[in-house]
C-alpha cells in the first residue's frame, strides 16, 4: 500500500467516525506536486470535532485494529498527536489533528477556500494552496525548502488561470511568489502595462510581491507593507528583472522568511513559558 | 603551534570560511547561509547607501546574496 493509499484510508476512516478536516503537511505538498516522500498524516480538524476525539477515533475499526496511542503534545489546547504504527524502518508513524494553527485563520475560513482533489484512490479536502505555504511559514528550514516549490506551483497555476480566462492579470500578479513566476509574466508580456501592474501592487499583501512587481510600476502606490525604504526606493530605479533587481527581491525574500521564522519561534517560546509557569 | 594558532591570511580571516573551522556550519553552502542571514542589516545598508546600481551590484556581498536567490526559468522545477 502506498502512503497516498494510507491516507485515503485514514479519511475514509475518520470519515465514517464522524470527523471532518482538511489534509495539510506533507500529504498536501505531494497532491500539490511535490513528489517528496512523507510518512506522517497532518490534518487540521473541524472544531467540533476536538473535544470527543478519542471516542471518535475508537469507533473506527481501521482505528481500533492499530490501537493509536494518543501522545502528550505540548500545544495542550491546538494540536493531538496519536501514533498508529511503526513503520518497517523503525520510525514511529503519527497521526496529527491540529485544532487551530498560530499561522493560519479559523477552520471554517480554511474549508471555505479548500481544494478538493484526487489522492490515493479517493477524493480527499486539502488546504489550499495560499494557505498550506502559509502554514509552512515556521522557523524549520525543511519547511523553507517546500515553501520555495510550492510558490512556484502556485504561481504557474495562477497564470494558467489568467490564460484560461478564469482570473484577471491584476489579481494574478497580486499573488506573484517566485523568480520563476515573473520570468513566465515577463515572457508573456504580462508586465508592460504599468497601470495593470500599480493594480496588483494595490491588491498585493506579501512584501515579496511588491519586491517582484515594483519596477514594472515604478510609481505605484504601495500598500502598508512591511518592506524597507531603502529597498523601495532602489526598486523604483530598476530594469525588470534585471540583476539587481532579482536580488533585492531575494534581500527581500530573506528577510521575510527570517522575520517569520522569528514569530513562529517566538510563538512556541511563548507557549513553553506558560507551560512551564503551570507547572510550577 | 596547534591548529587553532594557524593564521593564514585570505583563509582563516575570511568570515564565512571561519564559520567551518568553528563547526558553526558543515558545508560551504550552509556557511555562506548563516553569513547571509547575519549580515541582513548590512545588505540594508548598502542598499540605502548612495553607491551607484552598477557598484552595488558588484559589492561581494551582493553577489553573494544573488549567488543564493531562486531559482530562475532555466533551473525550475516546473
């Protein structure tokens, strides 16, 4: 059986016990695709569903067959950890249910914008793919490496909508992650209506985007965006995809994922004090 | 002498280099990593300095950060 197989099986199961979630982790990066091997199942569970987990759980037989072992999580209050294997290379195998994610809104926002797609064998609810990049915005760098592919699957899906017709050149840019995404909008000469451009710099949330967009617009107006004055002004001098201009959005690009990595820790830290001040 | 007295001018007085030799970092790779993500606050500086577009570009640490960047059309994935 293989691990998309597993984890059609464990929604099928979940399914029937009456628990509802979306697939996320790197169940999700794969039907992304991201061929990257990946043997635990990281679901964000519908809230109603966390307090009676385990009765839940148990009334499975797929379930009750591998006797999953619920394991202290040290967010009490968010996230459950059961392991329901060990796997031929001796590894333990976990099922995980987050609740709430520090870096993500609320379930039913989540479910609202879920994607639905074939994977092993069925079809499965997985985070979209904004949201599960976000989601990967920790302070572990094996995240990092996912997130630097998924930007580039999300960006060519983007513009395929735009050549489908499906989405605007203006919120298509506003979404614009990788070096690759603007070589493909500057090949297609996405990029030379300036006016198009300012748009989607207005509509724009990440300061990466802003970075990648900039010098196509150089006069737009910016929305408050953390990104550093110094970095703005220089963009607005700059050829499109010039030299320096790729690496100022790679400047950008760094200090982006540094100050992230900061919260996330910050956010466990903070979670670990109160932990221990309980504890006391 | 011991190793750790050798003073080899443009090798143990290099600051990324000097991050292997600590065991900061395994690789030249991760090395440059951790020097870049040190020196963010001096990439802003340059950045914010009045050298020209051409010189900032040519600035060894510039290179090395572009050195490091995405990859491009050529190297995707996709």
């Amino acid at each position: 059986m293989t691990s998309d197989q597993k984890l059609a099986d464990v929604i099928t199961a979940l399914e029937s016990a009456g628990v509802h979630c979306l697939v996320m982790g790197g169940h999700a990066v794969r039907y992304y695709g991201l061929d990257r091997t990946t043997d635990d199942f990281d679901l964000h569970l519908a809230p109603d569903c966390w307090d009676d987990l385990t009765v839940r759980i148990s009334r499975s037989d797929w379930f009750r067959n591998r006797n999953p072992v619920e394991v202290a999580s040290w967010r009490v209050a968010s996230f459950r950890r059961f392991q329901i294997g060990t796997l031929p290379s001796g590894r333990e195998e976990w099922l995980e249910f987050w609740k709430e994610n520090h870096l993500l809104p609320p379930f039913e926002d989540l479910f609202a914008r879920r994607e639905v797609g074939p994977y092993g064998g069925r079809e499965c609810d997985f985070l979209s793919l904004p949201d599960l990049i976000r989601s990967k915005e920790t302070e572990r760098e094996k995240d990092w490496l996912d997130i630097q592919y998924l930007e580039e699957f999300h960006d060519a899906r983007v513009t395929a909508s735009v050549r489908s017709g499906i989405a605007q050149l203006g919120s298509a840019l506003a979404q614009l992650r990788s070096r690759r995404g603007l070589e493909t909008h500057l090949l297609a000469r996405n990029l030379d209506d300036s006016s198009t451009v300012a748009h989607a710099l207005s509509l724009a949330t990440n300061p990466i985007t802003v970075a990648l967009l900039l010098p196509a617009a150089r006069h737009a107006t910016l929305p408050a965006i953390p990104i550093e004055t110094a970095i703005v002004n220089r963009l607005r001098t700059l050829g499109v995809g010039s030299p320096l201009h790729l690496t100022l959005v790679e400047a950008v690009r760094r200090r982006y994922k540094q100050d992230a990595m900061q919260v996330d820790k910050a956010d466990k830290q903070a979670i670990r004090a109160r932990t221990d001040a309980k504890g006391e | 002498m011991t190793p750790e007295t050798y003073d080899i001018p443009g090798v143990t007085d290099d600051p990324v280099l000097r991050l292997i030799f600590n065991g900061e970092a395994a690789t030249l790779h991760d090395a440059e990593e951790l020097f870049l993500n040190a020196s963010l606050a001096d990439i802003a500086r340059l950045i914010a300095s009045p050298m020209g577009n051409d010189a900032l570009l040519c600035h060894p640490l510039m290179r090395l950060l572009a050195s490091h960047g995405s990859r491009g059309w050529e190297d995707s994935l996709l």
